[in-house]
C-alpha cells in the first residue's frame, strides 16, 4: 500500500510489512501490535547496515520512559527516525460513553416526573426521613428539586474530575469511558443524598438552579447559532457555492414560508380577539426580528445571504410558539393549550416529545465544545490521539441541564403546583422563553455584524498609528 510521501509499504506472505524504500534507503515501517494483557514481541526490523530493532515485551517504554500509565490496550509503534519501540496507550473509545450518559440523564428525568406527578403514593416511607419533615415537603416541585441536585452532584464530579482532558490516553479518558458499575453507584448514591438535605437546602438550590438552567439556555442557543452560520457559511464557500446553488435556493425559500405560515398561524390560534394583547406584542415582535435579521443579512457590508436568517427565523418563531403555549392553561387566548389539559393520548405523546427534546438539546449541546470559541484564531489543529470532544465541558452541559430540566418540571417557580404530564407550563416559563427567543436574534445579529466592527476598529486603529 502506498503512505504519504510516496512510500510503498508491501507485505510477505506472512503479512507483516517489511522494510520500506524511500530515496534508496531502505526504511523500518511502523508496525503496530495491539494486546489486551501484555504486549508480545515483534520481529526484529532491519535497516540496512544490519541494525536490528527489536521490541520488548511488556517492559516497552512510552514517551516518558515510564511504561503504561492507563487502560488494558495498548499500541507499540517504531517510526521511522528512530528505531527504539514505544508503546502508546490507545485507552477506551469515548463515543460510546456519551450516549451512556444522556441515558442516565433520561432516567433522572423520568425519575423527576414519576416523583412530581406519583411522589404522594411513591414516596410516602419518606415520613422517616428527618430532613423531609413530615414527607410533605419532599413531594411535588421539591422532589423534583431534589431529583435534580443529586443529577447535578453527579456530573458536577464528573466535569470536576475530566476537566481539561486533552489526549485519549490520559488515565481520565478510562474514567470518563468505562468504570459504569462505579459511576452508577456513584449516581444512585448522589440522587439519594438529596433526600436526607433539610428544606431549606432544597429552596435554595432552587433560586441558585434559576441561574443553571438559564446559562444552559445561553449555550444551547450559542450553539445553534453558530451551527446555523457554520451551515451558511460552508454552502457560500467557493468549493460550495455553485454546487449548492439551488438547494439553498430552496431551503431559504422554505425557511421564510414556513416563518411566515407559522406567524399566522399564531395569530390566528393565540391571538383571536384584540384583548390578548400581550399575544399580539410577542407575535409582532417576532415578525419584527425576522425582518429585521434578513435585511441585516443581504447588507452589502454583511452578505450573509438568505439561508441563515431563513434558518433564524424558524428558530425564533418556534421559541415564540413555545412561549405561548407555555401560558397557563386557564388563559383565555390560549385555547390549544386549554383543550390539552386532560391526559389523553395527545397530552401524554406531547409530554415524552418534551423529555426528549430537553435529552436531546443536551446531548447535542454538550458535544459542541467549540461553541463557546468566538476567535477562530484560537482554534488549533487536531492530532490523531486528541479526544473526540470536551469531556469537563460536555458535563459541565449535563450539570447544567439538569437544573434546566428541573425548572421545566416546575414551571420555573416552585411554589406552584403543576398539573400531571406537563411541562414548562406558567408565566414564568412564558416569560423565560421570551427572554430566550429575543436573546437568540441578538446574539445572532452579533455574530454576523461582529467581523465587520472589529475588522474596522483594526483599520481605524492601524491608519492612527501611521
């Protein structure tokens, strides 16, 4: 097989690669032998001259001279500027690992909701429980509250001990990916500490779990945005740009149909009578930011194009639509949600939906640690053995949601009492996902208009230095 450079790896019969030629010279390949216990000997290579290059078993050396530092599975390699073996610890795969534990976080959140909803009957040895004073106050909003500190205690040690993990064979890449039968005694431990904690502690985590849930709604809509303008931006490259042509002729065209349908839509469902006048303002000013993010768009200084803000707009008219539908159910412009207060089929499928998505939104925001890197200067190259993704960022995401799916469960308010299978429900939450919808148009038109200001503060600054 053919190498980069041009050297020409053949085999033997045996399959081992001898040596390779490169300018005349013959060359000792790179021979990589995997063992689970100890690493077995390799023949001996040559170069010519008659160096022998042999490998040592278990003793190989790594980079330090210090052995294997962790894991079962190891990798002896000799490059070709040196002929002394080494042996690279490969450690586990954390692919796998991630969705073990956005697992574990779909549990805690069944958990909270089996609590909130059946915590009367669930839970009623709980009277036994000193800190719970009388069972009461362990039910409903603070059990929940309580389901969510030990799921926060739990990543919060993970993102503790897996912070600044930089390379797979760091011993923390083993603990981050395997030890399960550890991990979830630790996790079981930590979800059952909480109910022995007065209540008192458990309100105060709760104003404290205001402050998680909302940095957890910063990263996520970061992360959206900047997929959003990554997105564009690869469709209006040169390599890209005629081949993509038309598809983002059509995903544009559809984007804005869709936001405008879905305006409508809201005005005729959440908005029939000129009384629901704060309906009126949230739709209103929803229309306002989507026009006013494509004219921003097509600026002859921006260029962004269509797509994105195509793509914005649905995104902002969704969070409208949640907010809306998050009022309480007895409001009298709310009349979708008022026909879905009995637990039908519907209400429940709307509810699983839900959990879902809150998993999902976690997952797929813990996995972006790069989103909260605005200088792209500081993005540095990957290498073979770099980690797939940021481990204390990606439980330090879980931590934060976990706090997140806490204040959905509530309604974020503790002191009200929410009705069975539902979820983000009360003008709090309304008022939150409001906040978030007008925060998203921001921080996109930032993004966007951000290279144009700093690009001219930089122009400006070095013609005053001439």
């Amino acid at each position: 097989m053919t190498l980069d450079g041009g050297v020409t790896v053949t085999t033997d019969g045996a399959g081992v690669p001898p040596a390779t030629e490169r300018g005349g010279a013959r060359v000792a390949p790179e021979v990589v032998v995997e063992r689970a216990a100890a690493v077995v000997a390799t023949p001996a290579m040559e170069r010519d001259g008659g160096v022998g290059a042999g490998v040592a078993p278990a003793a190989a050396e790594s980079d330090g001279g210090g052995g294997r530092s962790c894991g079962e599975h190891c990798v002896i390699r000799v490059t070709e500027e040196s002929c002394c073996a080494r042996c690279v610890c490969a450690g586990p795969n954390p692919m796998m690992a991630r969705y073990v534990y956005a697992l574990i976080f779909l549990v805690t959140n069944l958990l909270a909701w089996t609590v909130r909803d059946y915590g009367h009957s669930a839970l009623g040895e709980l009277r036994r429980l000193k800190g719970c004073q009388g069972a009461r106050y362990c039910l409903g909003a603070e059990g929940v509250l309580r389901i969510s500190l030990g799921c926060f205690l739990f990543f919060f040690v993970m993102f503790l001990s897996t912070m600044k993990t930089r390379k797979v064979h760091d011993c923390r890449n083993s603990w981050h990916s395997e030890w399960w039968p550890v991990k979830i005694v630790l996790w079981m431990a930590l979800t059952a500490v909480p109910f022995f904690a007065p209540s008192p502690l458990i309100q105060l985590y709760g104003k404290v779990a205001h402050f998680g849930a909302g940095a957890f709604l910063v990263i996520q809509l970061i992360s959206v945005t900047r997929f959003i303008t990554w997105l564009n931006d690869c469709c209006r490259s040169e390599l890209n740009l005629k081949r993509c042509h038309m598809q983002v002729l059509v995903v544009s065209i559809v984007t804005y149909v869709g936001s405008i349908l879905g305006i409508v839509l809201m005005y005729v469902w959440y908005a029939p009578t000129s009384a629901c006048k704060l309906n009126i303002l949230f739709i209103t000013v929803t229309l306002a930011l989507v026009q006013l993010m494509t004219f921003i768009s097509v600026n002859s200084k921006v260029k962004a194009g269509y797509l994105a803000p195509g793509l914005m707009g649905i995104y902002i008219v969704f969070l409208c639509w949640s907010a809306i539908r998050s009022e309480p159910h007895t409001e009298i412009c709310n009349k979708k949600a008022e026909a879905a207060t009995s637990a039908d089929w519907l209400n429940i499928a709307s509810f699983v939906i839900a959990v879902i998505v809150v998993v999902a939104a976690t997952f797929s925001t813990g996995i972006d640690s790069k989103c909260l890197q605005f200088n792209k200067s500081s993005e540095t190259e990957s290498e073979d053995d770099d980690i797939p993704y940021g481990f204390g960022f990606f439980h330090f995401v879980f931590a934060m949601g976990a706090m997140y799916f806490a204040m959905l469960f509530v309604g974020w308010n503790a002191h009200q009492e929410m009705e069975k299978w539902t979820i983000d429900v009360g003008w709090a939450s309304t008022w939150v996902r409001v906040g978030n919808e007008w925060l998203a148009a921001i921080v996109y038109i930032w993004m966007i208009v951000a290279p144009i200001v700093w690009k001219s503060r930089q122009v400006g600054s070095s013609s005053a230095c001439a």
